[in-house]
C-alpha cells in the first residue's frame, strides 16, 4: 500500500511549489508508505509517493516512467490477476523486468488506455500523465476499497490518497462544507457522492475515472453491479459455486512477500475466510480480535470467545486486543489528528489498534467487510426497501393486509406513507433525523447544511437511477455503493495509520458480480411458513422471519461448528455509547460548553439538550462531538 500525489499546473507552466514544500504535503501520508519516499519533477508536472513495500520490495519504486519516457504512474493498491495481464500483454509486445504489478499496470495503460482499468482485478487508485497528450487520467477500483481525492487549488489540480495531504498544499483554504457535515450526522459517511467535510476538496468515487485534457475535466463510471437473473442455478448448486469463487478470491489475496494476517472478529464473514484458509490452502496465521472493555459491561466477551474459538478450530495463532475508555479517548484523539477529518465510526479506533498489534508480526490482513453488503447480511436495512414498496401498495392490498401493514409501518416509523424512497432510507437508516438537525443548528449555519435537501436528493437520485427493481433489490444496490464504500473507508484510514495493508475478499468484482446475479432468495428472503408477512422489515426479523446471507451460511455450515456458522452478526464491539453516556459525560459537557466550532455551528440551548438524552441515544454524540473536534482544529 501506498501514499500517491499529483500536482499538474494547468496553465502549462512547471508548478510554483518548493521542494519542501511538496515533500510536506507527501509526508501528510508517511503512515501509509514508511518504507520509501520519492519525487519526480518533469513539465508542468510533480508526482511523488510513500511506498510501504509488500510486493517486491526491491523493484517497483515510484512514480514509474514508461521505458520511452511518455507517460509517469503513481499507484496504490494491489493488482491480483497481473500473471494473467503479464501473460497477455507479452503476447502483444511488453516485456517485464519486475515481479511488481506496477510495471504490469503502466504496459496496461499504455495497451488499453482509459479501458485498462476493465482489466483489472483488485483495489486500486492510480493517477497517470501522458506527456506528449498533456492529459492526466486518474482511476479508482470498483468498490472504493483504496481512497483518492483531488481539489483545483488556483491553476493546480491536486490529486492525493489523503484528505490530509491535499490540505497541507500552501494554496489550501480551509471551509467546512455543511451539507456534508450534515449528511454525516445522519449517516455516520464523512463525504455525500464527491463532496467532502471540506468545501473544495473532491472523492473520487468508486468505478469512477477522471481525464483532464485541453483544460476540461471529464467523469465516467466503468462498472457497475449486473442484474440478477431470474432463473439460474439451484440453491445447492449456487452455494458449491459461491464457495469455488470466494474461495479463489481469497486465495489470489495470499500474494505477498511479507507475512499474511487476519482481522478475526469472531462474526461469520471473517470465520468463513479463516475457514477456507485453513481448507484449501493449509496456511495458519496470526489472527486478532478487538473490543473496547468496560468493567460494567460485557460488551466484547462474546466477539472475543467466538473469535477463540474459530482460530482453535483452524490452527490460527490468536489473540485478544482489548481497549479500555482510557485507551480508547486517547486513541480517537490521535485518529482526528491523523485523518483530518471527523472520525466516521466508532470502530475506527478498535480496528486501529488491532492493526497496530498485526503490524508487530504481519504486514498484510485479511477482513471480512464487504460480505453484508455482497450476502445481504443487513437484515433490517436489506429488507426496508420492502417497507416503502409496502407504504406504496397499501391502497391496493386485501383489507385485512392493508391494515397489518399500516400498523406495522406506523409502529417502526410513526408514518404510513414517505414522500420518496429516499426519504424511507433516510427514515429507515439515519440516526439524527433532518428535523432533529433543524432545531441543532443556529438559523444562519442550517440554510447551508440543508442546502435545498441536497442529501434527500442525492438519495432520491440513487434510488431513481435503478429505475423499475424493487425496494429491496434497489437497497441491496445502495448499500453495496454507499454504505461499503464508507466501511472501506474506515477500514483502509485505520490500517494505514497503523502501516498495515488490508485486504478485502467479499469486495473481488468476480464475486460479487456472481452475487448479484442469483436470485435474490438466495441472498435473503422471509422464512416459509411466515403468515404476516406484510409487516415491517424491523417486525419481521425481530420475529426471526428474515434470513439473511443465505448462500453464505450456508458454505459456512459446510466448513465449521454450527455455533460458528450460524452466529447473528457481529463485529468488532465497543462501548463507546455507554462511555459518551456515562464517564465521558463532564468530558464531553465541556466540550459543548467552551468549543469555538460548536458556538459557531449549533444552538447552545440544544447542546445543552443533548447531554440529558437518554441512554439509548448517547450515540447521537458521536458524529456531533466528531465534528466538533475536527471543526477545532481548522476553523
């Protein structure tokens, strides 16, 4: 993994910058290349980058020149099917010299151009300038698993692995972009499509690519899940053919000159990987779990005894990480530091110090996200779609259907009916609502955190642009664009702090383009023999009538204890609710009281307010207390 920087003058002329002052912005991201440091001046050009070397470690320094001196890459990532583009692009005139899949990615580019990026298999973000067309091209893989941003900074575009990096270019002016604070409120996700928490500063998203040639700036997106097909294979058939590919996927995921680690949370998706690892490739490792421990809970036990018993059951060297509120304050306080940015979940920290006691003994780790997003592992957020196609129907059902469902959908929501399916989302999965939101802010700083409902309408657009699926079908493609992206997110800022590279099986595009073309019964449906079943979402599972990652559990139950495979899910716990309800309550008054962001941005009347809520809605001052800090540091 990698830390990649660009900066291109767009006027033609060489950049105005020192070279101190781009080995500062460079350094912003020295956590995530400690093992190299390079800079390349050519035009009106720089790139440079921070190598952590896992692959290769004695070739592939970059930026990379192509041997006729056209075109410069800089790159982050790991490309798993270069054997395959090696072999190809031999047969079409490339020669190699390294074993490192950056070569294979410059011979690709200069193969296929633009559509190389359909060629590759894995996680990536890459920028590269071909000189004699004076155009950049910069590339982001298909779920989002490495970050990329980029800002026009005066007549320089700036593209960068890091928020943080872009921020330290001389030309930075720092301004909080409201609406996305706002949708981070309601979401716990730090951007809304391209925007960020900072005004000026874009993301790429994920499948996109970005040109800029003849000064214009151009966006495609390359992939995009297939539909589900409604006939296929039989559900015992797609489970043997569900293991053959997740299983590849893991496997292609072991290339590595450095030792290969697991991030074991004692939940089904990453004992599933343990599971298969031990199978077909007969590999033991080191594997850890974490959790925040409070003496008045038991909040991690669980996790931490699954955990054991899944690395007893495949040889796995194992241990515990455990995180005390101590530790855990002071940890978050080094995160906000780190990234720059509010703290997106409350697990950043966990996964943070877990990586951090991989790092000691391993330089790769495997995790499981992506596999509730690919399975359909959400059960209440999956189904909800079918609760808006229900407040939608209600008109139209039998009598005695019509008032199960009103009843049910007025109990979960205190309404029957939404304006939109964006709305419902927002309803169905936000934490702090808009009208909440409304009474938080002062009047001057709300117009521009509601900003016309820019977040309503971006989900509005989502929901739209997957035209006649169904509710649930329309979720599932949400939550695989939206809510992954945001997990990876976290995922990869928190092992990269740590200098550790992370790896994701559930996200390979083969697989989970496998997903998405089975029946959708196969990935989650309401248990036979269920009689009501026009009922909410949250109704139907709290009832246990809704079954989800149907296919998985069931190579999981194939291949470990039934305790292991059939376990609800779970993650990496903390306590951070109890903690901000509890022992951090004079911390946290303190900070509502005497923040300068906080008086600039919310009500004093309703911060006040917020430290009397209710146990069961502390979670509330996570994105609020976040946001403050974050707003303290730059504004």
């Amino acid at each position: 993994m990698c830390g990649i920087l660009g900066i291109l003058d767009r006027s033609g002329a060489a950049p105005t910058l020192t070279d101190p002052q781009v080995i500062a912005i460079r350094d912003r991201m020295a956590a995530r290349g400690p093992d190299d440091a390079t800079l390349l001046r050519r035009d009106n050009l720089i790139l440079a980058h921070r190598r952590l070397a896992i692959r290769d470690p004695d070739a592939g320094r970059q930026p990379w020149v192509s041997e006729d001196g056209s075109c410069a890459l800089v790159y982050n990532g790991e490309i798993y099917n270069d054997d395959v583009l090696r072999h190809t692009l031999r047969s079409h005139g490339f020669r190699f010299r390294t074993q490192c899949d950056t070569e294979v990615l410059m011979a690709a580019w200069l193969h296929w151009g633009e559509k190389c990026v359909e060629h590759l298999r894995g996680m990536f973000a890459f920028g590269v300038y071909d000189f004699q067309k004076r155009q950049l091209f910069i590339a982001r893989d298909r779920f989002g698993v490495k970050p990329l941003f980029y800002a026009e900074l005066g007549q320089q575009f700036v593209f960068a692995s890091s928020i943080a990096a872009i921020t330290a270019h001389p030309n930075f002016r720092p301004q909080p972009n409201l609406s996305t604070i706002r949708h981070y409120l309601s979401t716990f996700r730090i951007t809304l499509d391209t925007e960020t928490v900072f005004a000026g500063i874009q993301a790429v998203r994920p499948a996109e690519t970005l040109t800029l040639a003849d000064d214009k700036l151009t966006s495609s997106i390359y992939w995009t899940p297939p539909p589900r097909e409604t006939t296929g294979l039989a559900f015992d058939d797609a489970v043997d053919r569900f293991e053959e590919t997740i299983s590849e996927a893991v496997s292609i995921r072991l290339r590595s000159d450095v030792p290969v680690g697991m991030m074991l949370s004692g939940g089904v998706d990453s004992n599933l990987l343990a599971a298969l690892l031990h199978r077909n490739e007969g590999v033991s490792m080191t594997a850890r779990c974490g959790g925040g421990i409070d003496p008045e809970l038991d909040s991690a036990g669980n996790d931490f005894e699954y955990a054991r018993r899944c690395a007893q059951h495949v040889g796995f060297d194992f241990d515990q990480v455990t995180v005390s509120a101590t530790d855990y304050h002071r940890t978050w306080m080094e995160l906000i530091a780190a990234y720059e940015t509010p703290i997106s979940t409350p697990t950043d920290a966990i996964i943070y110090r877990v990586a951090q006691q991989l790092k000691q003994q391993v330089g790769v780790a495997l995790g499981g996200e992506g596999a509730d997003e690919a399975c359909c592992g959400y059960l209440i957020p999956h189904w909800s779609g079918n609760d808006f196609d229900l407040s939608r129907a209600l008109d139209s059902l039998a009598p005695a259907a019509a008032q199960t469902a009103r009843d049910s959908l007025m109990q979960q929501y205190g309404t029957a009916t939404f304006a939109s399916a964006g709305d419902h989302y927002l309803a169905a999965n936000g934490l702090i609502s808009a009208a909440t939101q409304a009474s938080l802010f002062h009047d001057a700083t709300w117009p521009a955190a509601f900003a016309d409902g820019s977040v309503e309408r971006f989900y509005d657009r989502q929901f739209r642009q997957l035209g006649d699926l169904s509710g649930v079908e329309k979720t599932a493609h949400l939550l695989l664009r939206v809510n992954l992206e945001c997990l990876l997110s976290r995922l990869d800022s928190a092992t990269m702090t740590a200098g550790l590279e992370s790896r994701v099986p559930y996200t390979d595009h083969h697989f989970v383009e496998q997903m998405f073309r089975q029946p959708f019964g196969y990935c989650i449906d309401v248990a036979p023999g269920e009689t009501l079943q026009h009922r909410t979402a949250s109704a139907l599972a709290a009832d246990g009538s809704l079954r989800g990652k149907r296919l998985l559990r069931a190579v999981a139950g194939n291949r470990m204890p039934a305790e292991l495979a059939q376990r609800p899910k779970a993650s990496f716990p903390t306590p951070v609710p109890h903690w901000l309800g509890g022992q951090w309550q004079p911390w946290l008054q303190e900070l509502y009281r005497t923040s300068p962001f906080a008086q600039q941005l919310f009500r004093r009347d309703a911060l006040d307010e917020l430290c009397r809520l209710p146990n069961h809605l502390a979670s509330w001052h996570w994105p609020i207390a976040n946001t403050i800090l974050w707003g303290d540091r730059w504004f």
